[in-house]
C-alpha cells in the first residue's frame, strides 16, 4: 500500500517527549510569577536596611536566566528524547525486520527478543510463535503438494497406459479395459476427495456445533460392520453419552477412518475392534482399538503423515486406502482443538485415543493473528 511521507514514530515521541518538557517549565515559571513576583512591590524601596528591588528589576534580572533554562531543557529534552525513543521503540524495530524478511519469504527467521517480559516482547513471542506455525505449515504443505502430485500422477497414468492398449489392440478385450478404467478412475477419485476433506479440515472451515461422539460411534460401526462381518472380526461399541462441540459431518469421517483402519489392519481372519466414549470433567474421549500384528515404536509417529500406509497386511484391494485416513483423523482432530494418540498394543495392534474439549478454545495461531490486527482474543469459559 502506499502511504504519504510522514513522520517518523522516533521523531513524534521525541516531539512529545519536548513539548511536556517545555510544558513543566512554564508551569514553574508560572507558579513562580503567581506565588512569588507579584507580591513584591513595584516601586523600588531604599531604607535603613538597604536596597529593596521592585518587580521590575526582579523581572529584569529573572527573564534572562528563564530564557536560558528553557533552551536548555529544548536542547536537553530534544537529545534526550531522542535516545529514549529510540531505546524503547528498537524492539519495534526488530519485530518490523522479522516481519519483512517473512514477507520476503523467509520464515526462519526468529525475533528472539531478550529482556524481561513487556508488552513489546510478549508481541515479539507471539510473532515467533506464528512465524514458527507458518514455516511448519509451508513445509507441510509443500511435502503434502509433492506427495499428491506422485499420488495422483499414478492412476492418471495407467489410464493412459489402459487407453493407448484399446486405440492400438481393437481386438482386446473392452469389458476387461472398462472395468480396469472404471478401478482406476475410483481411486482418483476417493484420493481427491481425501484431499480436500484434508484441506477443509486443515483450513477449519466448518460450523461447529453440539455433537454426541456416542452416537456417532454407533453409526460409523454401523456402517462398517458388513466389512467387519466379511473380515470374520467382532466390532464392539460401548459407551456413554459423550457430548463435544464440532462438525458431525467431519467427527464422522474421523471415526469412520478409525474404524475402518481397525478393521484392515486386523488380523487377517477374527480379531476384535472395540469403541468406547466417555465424559471428563474437561474433555470428551473417543478411543478406536483394535488386535493385530506388532507395531514398531517407531513406525507410530509417522502414520499421521499423508500417504503414509504403514504396514500392508491384512488388506484386500477393495480397501487398499489412498494413504491420507489418519492424516484426515489428525488434521480435522487438530481443527476441533482437539488431540490425538496412537499406542502399540503390547499384544499387537494399535490403540487410537482422541480427546475433544467440551467447550471450543481459540488455537495459538489464531491468538498470535488475533493479537497482531488487534482482534480481541475470547477466554474459555
């Protein structure tokens, strides 16, 4: 945007910082000429006592030293202003060069004010704390935009493939190619549609809404259970009322995935899946647990991540998954405030946890954005 020269914050307080100045001193001047000056007489008195000035000659020789006190608190007030301003204005000074070298489009760059804790760098924290959030979530999306182009460029290639062999081989069975094609074409499509359901929930656009995380337990293990019937696997659905406040549509999806993940991943013939809800006194828990195979510790932290399948037992290629389930699980989670957990069953399988709170809270990215245009930030009930 451009903006008329003006000037300059330093030079306004420095301004300021004169004119109270001269300001206290003509309000000393003035309490001295009230109190003081015009009590004398103005004539001048010559007794046994000596030589009594009158206010004309306490004026005459007052005047020249006023005048000089006053330049010199100009002088003193205006150096002195100066480098006060200047002092108090420099963590501004480093916040703005944070923020233009982000603008520049490097976030790395941290402010890491020193000192004890002001209004200035409690900004300057915040502006870290955003800036660290942004470059995470640049990362983050340009890792998701890399694997979503492999992802994609995959089935959009053996549909070339499958029709460059029915333009060349006529003779070829068409039905065969048809139902390859028609394969192919469903797994483009349930892949994008994973990928905007992840970046909806990545974005938090959705109305929030009361919720009963119960109820939508049962109708996720409802719909899977002719799945679970076919895998020979007991779905187990137990709980309380568990009321939350969010998107139902999206904490169906969530519980969906979860299940339907609990299921695949199983063993391969039996097995069990159990979900449970309950009530805290600060948050609403949804737990997804399911027998299986040994986990790796290590390989737990990486299934959140897109495209991360983890291991690839225990499934048919109706179910293959596209690779985003628990990332979705762990963004639109991340969306409602909430968290979520996966634990290695000592037994084998996997144990997913999600806490939701049972109010909605503002997350620290919106607080330091909030903080930055001024917004008022809400305080949980």
């Amino acid at each position: 945007m451009n903006r008329r020269p003006g000037l300059s914050a330093r030079l306004k307080l420095t301004v300021s910082y004169v004119g109270f100045l001269l300001l206290a001193g003509a309000l000393l001047l003035a309490v001295v000429w009230a109190f003081l000056l015009r009590y004398v007489p103005d004539t001048t008195q010559y007794g046994p006592g000596g030589f009594s000035p009158s206010r004309t000659d306490l004026t005459r020789a007052f005047t020249p030293a006023a005048v000089t006190a006053m330049i010199f608190l100009l002088v003193f007030g205006s150096l002195g202003g100066w480098v006060l301003a200047g002092r108090m204005l420099s963590p501004l000074t480093q916040i703005a060069e944070a923020a233009r070298s982000a603008a520049n489009g490097s976030l790395s760059h941290r402010i890491r004010m020193r000192g004890p804790r002001d209004e200035f760098r409690e900004l300057a924290d915040v502006f870290d704390t955003m800036l660290h959030r942004l470059e995470s979530h640049v990362a983050q999306q340009r890792r998701f935009a890399a694997n979503a182009s492999h992802e994609l460029r995959t089935p959009l290639a053996i549909s070339r493939t499958l029709l460059d062999v029915a333009r060349n081989d006529p003779a070829r069975d068409k039905g065969e190619l048809i139902e390859r094609l028609h394969t192919v074409n469903t797994r483009a499509i349930d892949l994008t549609e994973a990928l905007l359901l992840l970046s909806r929930g990545d974005s938090g656009s959705f109305t929030r809404e009361p919720v009963d995380l119960s109820l939508i337990a049962e109708e996720a293990a409802e719909t899977l259970l002719p799945l679970a019937e076919q895998r020979q696997i007991t779905l187990d659905v137990t709980g309380e009322r568990t009321p939350a406040v969010g998107s139902a549509e999206l904490l169906l999806r969530v519980v969906t995935n979860l299940v339907q993940n609990a299921i695949v991943h199983n063993l391969p013939i039996g097995g069990t899946v159990r979900v449970h809800t309950e009530s805290l006194y600060d948050a609403s828990v949804l737990w997804v647990e399911n027998t299986g195979a040994p986990l790796p510790p290590e390989l737990v932290p990486t299934l959140t991540e897109p495209f991360q399948r983890g291991t690839e037992r225990a499934r048919s290629d109706e179910h293959a998954g596209v690779g985003l389930g628990l990332a979705i699980v762990q963004s639109v989670v991340g969306a409602h405030d909430g968290t979520l957990t996966l634990t290695p069953r000592p037994d084998g399988g996997l144990l997913a946890l999600i806490r939701l709170p049972v109010t909605p809270r503002a997350s620290a990215s919106t607080k330091a954005t909030r903080w930055l245009t001024g917004d008022p930030v809400p305080s949980p009930d």
